[in-house]
C-alpha cells in the first residue's frame, strides 16, 4: 500500500507544512418529508458540483472569506438555495430538507463556533469505530489508540488516561453515569463493555481539564451519545467471536422510536491461544434499549435499560510456558485440577425526561437505578515444575536435564457481593443572546453494598509449607532443620461488609465567548461539590464535603492559520467509591478521604489541509499534583487500595495527535504519548506508581486496495513502554521494582465490501434487500509478539530464588466477521 509509505515519509518531512488555497467545507445528509435519504441530489457552489449519495450524504468545498452560493437541485423535489460566509478550513453541517411543494432560501454566516473543538474533546467517528479491528472491538478499542490512554490487556475494556488508573475514569450514556461490576480480576472474565456500538450516535472523549458539569473523578471523561432513529433499520454481526443484532423502530406519527440491540460474545477463541490449556465455557450475553418520546415539541422522555448475564466457567488443564535467557533457557510446566465459577448479572435502567420552556431555556430530570449481582468462587490446585531445557534447544517443558523446583500452589476464593445504586438528578441550561450559557445540576445518589471476601492462598515447595513473607515467624530453614512456627496460608483474606453510602453533589458553570481585538474569545468557569457519609452495621464515617472549582479559556488569533490555543484545569476531587474504601485486607474504612489533584493542561489545535484534504495536529501539555493520594497495588485489571490516603503523588506529560484523512473520505490518525507518574509514600521518597507508562505510540489508519478499492484494509497498532507491575502484589514496592516488557501489539482486517453507499445503485439480486453488506478476515496480534500482563512468581527449593514467569496474553488468532444493514 504506497499510502503507508507517504505516511513515513510525512512523519520524517512534516513541519507545519499547510497549503496556499484556503477553502471551507459544507457537508451533511439530505432528507425528504418523511426523513427518508434523498440521493443524486445536484449541488452547485460556483464552478465546483457534486452529488448526493444514496444514503443522501454530501460534501463540497467552497472558498473562504467570501459569500458562495449552494443551489441543491433534484428532479422530484423543489430547490434549495444558502448562502454561506465561511472562515478558512471552516466545515459548516447542513441538513436541508427537501420537498416538492416550496423553494428555500436561506442565508448563513458561520465563524468558528465548534464547541467541542474548544473545549478540548476529541470526538470519535461511529463508522471508525465499527471498522477497526480487535480482540475486544468497540470504542475502548479505538480509545486505546489516542495519546494518553494505555492498556496492556487486549482482553479487557479498561483503560488509564495519564496516570490515572481504571477507576479514575467517567463513562457517560445519554448523560447518565454507567457501571462496571466490581469483583472482576482478569481481562479474560469482562465479557462484554456496558456500550453497545451498534446503538452509537456520537462518541466524546476528553482526557483531563473537563469542565464540572463532568463528575467527581481525577482521569477522563466518556460522553456517548444513543440514536434517536429516524425510519426502520436493522443491523448484524457474526464472527468467531460471537454475534449481534440491533434494529431500529419508529412509530408512524414519528413520535415514538427505538434502538435496541442483542449481544453475545464468547472469548474461547482467545483464550485459547494462551499458554494455559483449559476447559473453558464462558456466556456473555446481553440486551439493551433505549425507547424516546416525543410528548409535544417541548417535552421528550426517555428511557435506557441493559440487562446483562456473565458466566464465566474456567477449568484449567496444563500450562507450558518458555522463559529466562539464551544461555539459561527455563521452561515452567504446570498441571491444574479444580475449577473457577463466576458470574456477574447486572441490571440497569434510567429514565430521562427534558422540558424546554423556551429556545433558550431547558431542564433535565434523570432517575436511574443500577443492580449487580456477583459471585467469584473458584478451587485451583498447580503442580509446577521449573527446570532447565535440555541442551538441543527444544525449549520443550516435558524435557528438562535438571528440575530446580518441584512444588503445588492452591488457590481457593468464595467472594460474594450485591449492590444497589439509586440516582436522582436535576439540570438546567439558560442561553442569553450574547452567547453565554449557564449550566446547573444537583444530584443525589445512594449505593447499598453487601459484600463477603474470603479468599486465601497456600503454598508448598519441596515438600515443605511457605509461610507469608508479611509477618515476622520463625526463621524457616525447611527442609534441613525442623521449623516450629505455626502453619499458615500464604495470603488470606477474609472480611464481610454491609455498607450503605449517601452522596449529594451539584455544579454550576457560566460559559461565554467575546473577542479580544480582533481575535475569539471563550472562556468556562464552573465549580462542583459533593457531600457523603459511609455506614454500615458496626461504623459510622464522618460526613465530608469537598469543593472543585475549575475553569477553561480558548483563543482563536485572528490568522490565516486555523489555530486554537486552550488552558484549563483547577481542582478535581474523586470521592471515594466503595472498592476504594476497602483495603488490602478487605476490610471498609469509612473515613477515606477523597484524592485531590490540582490539573493544568496547555494545548494547541491546528486545522489545516494537505493534498487538498483536511488535517489536524493537536499537541497538550499537562502536569497533575495529586495529594491525599489512596495508593494501590493492579494484578491483571483487579485494584486493591491501601486506604489510608499517606501519599502524594504527580502526573507529568506531552501528547501529539496528527489526524485527517490520510486516504480521501476515511479517517486515520498517529498518536504519540510521554508520561511519567510517582508517588512519594509516607515520606519514604518518590517512585513509580502502578500506570507508569512512559512512552505510547499508536496508529489507526484505513485504507483500500489500489486496484480493487472494494477491500478495504484496517489496521490497529499500539506500542506501550513496560509497566512496573512486575514484582508479586504483595511485596514492597520500595524493596523491590520490576518492570514488565514493553508492550507491542497490530491488529489488521480486510473486509470486502458487496454494498454500500457507493455502489447501492449497481447492487442485483440478493443484496438488493441490504444497505451495507461485508464479509472480513481480521488477524489479532498480527506479529504474534509475547505480552505479559503479570509474572507468576515460582520458588526454586535449592537456591532459595524466585523466578518471574510471564504470564502472557493472547498469541495471533485468525477471525471471520459478517456485518450486514437493512
């Protein structure tokens, strides 16, 4: 594909390099009375003309600074006629309507006024999302992708944005705050992310210095957005890795519709490709909805609801795993018996209702209710052997010439928990005519947990038990010289917590744009608080406020470079949630305080064209001074906190992101991250904390095959520097740092496509009946590069070592996906 090589040649030569002509864009989709698509559509802006497509989509180019005239012509349908004034670069949405019984005219003058573009938000494309291949697909997947956001496990949805870790992130569906289950340890057990990207409309992502209309919590913000559909649809998907189906519903008076999708997924595909042979069963299934009415032209209710059903049943079997060096080359064969027993079920439903009393005037009432139910129960016996690989370097773990360790490791847990999670919210919105807005909200939540951990780990090695290396025992000099200490687990945990949590919070905010001489102005200045109290049977937490105040401004220079400078930040708080209270023992704190960071972020966004195509370099600078900091301990995805708040901590960074359409009408970027995070715990001096992840690189980038442009390529690439997560859980993390091995991971897929936008007039026979239809081949981990998520730490009885044994992620998997629309 010459298209890769013009994107190395771009990275090495680009320095600022921008275009002479400067022109603006219009675009948008063209609908008749009954909001269907109206296609071959003429449109005429001077001497430039185009088309509509059959799905009524169109974009043409115009010049800037100047009054151009767009006449839409058809040859059923009355013409439209606008008049435009636009800036350099400009993209002005369009959405006419067309009909056969009057003529349009109208007339618009458009500066920049692209309020996501100012607040800093980086918005997602649907169609990208849907597109871009991955062991979990969605947008966490394509998340993943921009700087400052890390992962090193495909198997898992979760996410860290600049230091912070999974906790520390807002999701937001239809403004109402979604959950995850709470028990879960592994990627492998997630099963399926509370979003259905069949269902998506718009998708926003900001990655810190997010206005206090956002809730209370350090990281980022995900704000995503369902349709509200316009006429019936249906959409499918099939692959290996399970299936899915959505359809979309209206009324004939228009006043009802509906979106509802069906999904099932099932991940013995990937697992599979582990080191770790197992009998494996998981169901992951789930249904979600989201109904609206329009009462009259001033009142829309809503509801959204997910019902959601995890079982996740493991049996490992054996597992081989090669390791060490080239003179030292190990093997670890391991052998199981018993079996792990999971499940998560979750329902949730929110119903939503907006007034506008004026054109200028709005409120919101939300009440939503989230309920899980889990169970993680499991008894795994490991025999293990550690050994040196014979000498014809066969790295096979069954032919070793000399066993350094020979012992069995059990594993046994009975972890329940039930929540409850009730919310009740209130928001307004005040517009005035000099382009100011006020924003209000008051929200009242209360979270009733009932949860019992009883877990506990026992160890032998060479016929002798190994006591927990947290306590101070008797020396243990097994099995030379008897041992008279007591026989103990080598972890155990075992607490029960019935805790109830009332929380009041609100924000209020004034937005305004002026000018500053010639140049455009806004600004943002807000302030959040929340209120809570932790009890249960036997405690009684104190009551605790805390106060964020925060601001944003935006400047756009009057220059013919099409350029934003932005700074934000302020105080940001996140109160503690409940698995933030629990410490390494299991046990509830009431009086955890909340985390406190002070954020700064400085970013430039540069719009400009090259090969007469749009681009966007964006480039942010951040640093967060974190106090109060709850430190914690991440195994796999699992987190367990200290809950003491004794440390400080700071995040300090530098993200650029280049995007734009590297192949005409698609959409692809390259990010480039750096990122250092430590903590100072109880004045014992700075080190690493657990998301340290000091360099990312990623690309998402789409293209076509030259010669037959209806296959399609993808690709997904992410290179992540290693995370200190390296060392056991329980050791100290100031006696002991290992770092993980760098983290290299491509993602590709081919798809050929029957039908689309492009080609619905030519489509014969049985594609007739399908918008889109296309069948694709996706290859994960296409380099099939070794990732670890985590060591499994293995004792040799006769020099007393440790050994760290990868624990690795998924190798290459080939997959088949079927997507087709109605």
């Amino acid at each position: 594909m010459n298209h890769f090589k013009l994107i190395i040649v771009f990275l090495f030569l680009w320095t600022g390099y921008t275009v002479s002509a400067q022109s603006a864009r219009v675009k948008g989709v063209i609908l008749d009375n009954e909001n269907h698509p109206v296609g071959d559509v003429n449109i005429v802006a001077g001497d430039k003309t185009t088309k509509s497509d059959a799905k009524g989509h169109f974009q043409i180019f115009v010049p800037s600074n100047k009054k151009v005239a767009l006449i839409f012509t058809h040859i059923s349908l009355k013409m439209i006629t606008l008049t435009v004034n636009l800036k350099p670069y400009e993209t002005f949405v369009f959405n006419p309507v067309m009909n056969n019984s009057e003529e349009q005219m109208g007339e618009v003058f458009v500066s920049s006024k692209n309020k996501k573009r100012v607040q800093g938000i980086t918005v997602i494309d649907q169609s990208t999302i849907k597109k871009i291949p991955g062991a979990n697909a969605g947008i966490e997947n394509v998340l993943k992708t921009l700087p400052g956001v890390n992962s090193n496990n495909e198997l898992s949805t979760q996410y860290a944005v600049r230091g912070g870790n999974y906790d520390e992130n807002l999701v937001y569906v239809n403004e109402i705050e979604v959950y995850r289950p709470f028990l879960i340890r592994s990627g492998q057990q997630e099963g399926l992310s509370f979003t259905n990207t069949d269902l998506v409309q718009n998708v926003d992502f900001s990655a810190g210095g997010f206005q206090a209309k956002f809730g209370d919590k350090l990281s980022s913000v995900l704000d995503i957005t369902y349709r509200k559909p316009t006429q019936f649809g249906a959409a499918l998907e099939a692959s290996f890795l399970g299936g899915s189906l959505a359809v979309d519903a209206v009324s004939k008076n228009k006043k009802w519709s509906a979106v509802t999708g069906v999904r099932y997924r099932n991940n013995s595909l990937l697992v599979n490709s582990q080191d770790t042979q197992t009998n494996y069963t998981p169901t992951f299934a789930d249904i979600q909805t989201n109904i609206n009415y329009d009462v009259s032209q001033k009142w829309q209710l809503s509801f959204l609801g997910n019902i959601s059903q995890n079982k996740y049943l493991y049996q490992p079997l054996t597992r081989q795993t090669k390791f060490g060096t080239i003179d030292q080359p190990m093997a670890l064969a391991v052998y199981y018996e018993g079996h792990e027993k999971d499940q998560y079920d979750t329902y949730f439903g929110a119903i939503k209702t907006t007034y506008k009393a004026s054109p200028t005037l709005a409120f919101k009432l939300i009440g939503s209710l989230f309920h899980t139910v889990e169970q993680e129960h499991f008894d795994i016996l490991a025999q293990y052997r550690l050994g040196n690989v014979d000498e014809d370097g066969s790295m096979n773990p069954d032919n070793v010439d000399f066993t350094r360790g020979i012992g069995t490791q059990f594993n046994h847990a009975r972890n329940d928990l039930d929540a409850l999670i009730a919310n009740i919210e209130f928001k307004g919105f005040k517009e005035w005519k000099n382009n100011s807005q006020l924003e209000f909200g008051l929200k009242f939540t209360r979270e009733s947990i009932r949860d019992r951990v009883v877990e506990w780990e026992v160890i032998d090695s060479a016929g002798f038990s190994i006591n927990p290396p947290i306590l101070d025992l008797p020396k243990n000099n097994q099995p030379y010289e008897p041992y008279t200490g007591p026989l103990l687990p080598y972890q155990n945990i075992r607490a029960t917590n019935f805790n109830d949590i009332n929380r009041f919070s609100g924000y209020a905010q004034w937005n305004n744009k002026t000018e500053l001489g010639s140049s455009q102005f806004w600004y943002t200045v807000g302030a959040r608080f929340q209120s809570w109290q932790v009890s249960g049977a036997d405690i009684e937490g104190k009551n605790q406020t805390v106060f964020s105040p925060r601001v944003q401004f935006a400047l756009k220079p009057d220059w013919e470079m099409d350029m934003i400078f932005r700074l934000s930040g302020g105080l940001y708080h996140q109160p503690p949630f409940y698995r933030e209270l629990r410490d390494m023992n299991g046990v509830v704190d009431p009086n955890v305080k909340a985390q406190q960071s002070v954020h700064v972020v400085l970013s430039n966004d540069y719009n400009f064209k090259m090969w007469n195509r749009p681009f966007k370099w964006v480039t942010e600078l951040y640093y967060k001074s974190l106090s109060d900091v709850n430190v914690y301990s991440i195994d796999n995805v699992r987190i367990r906190y200290v809950a003491d708040n004794n440390a400080k901590a700071y995040a300090q960074g530098l993200d650029f992101r280049l995007n734009g359409e590297f192949v005409p009408g698609t959409e692809s970027w390259i990010s480039f991250g750096y990122l250092k995070t430590e903590e100072n715990y109880e004045n014992k001096g700075y080190i690493a904390r657990p998301t340290d992840q000091r360099l990312k690189f990623a690309m998402l980038f789409q293209d076509y095959m030259p010669n037959i442009p209806s296959v399609k390529v993808y690709l997904n690439l992410v290179y992540n520097t290693g995370l200190p997560g390296g060392a056991p859980a329980y050791s100290d993390p100031y006696l002991y740092q290992n770092r993980l091995n760098d983290y290299r991971r491509a993602d590709i897929g081919f798809a050929k496509v029957f039908v689309d936008s492009s080609n619905q007039h030519l489509k014969t026979g049985w594609l007739k009946n399908f918008k889109e239809f296309s069948l694709g081949l996706e290859i994960f981990n296409l380099f099939n590069n070794q990732n670890a998520i985590t060591n499994t730490w293995v004792r040799d009885a006769y020099t007393k070592n440790q050994y760290a044994v990868p624990n690795y992620m998924t190798s290459r998997v080939f997959n088949i996906k079927l997507n087709a629309r109605l």
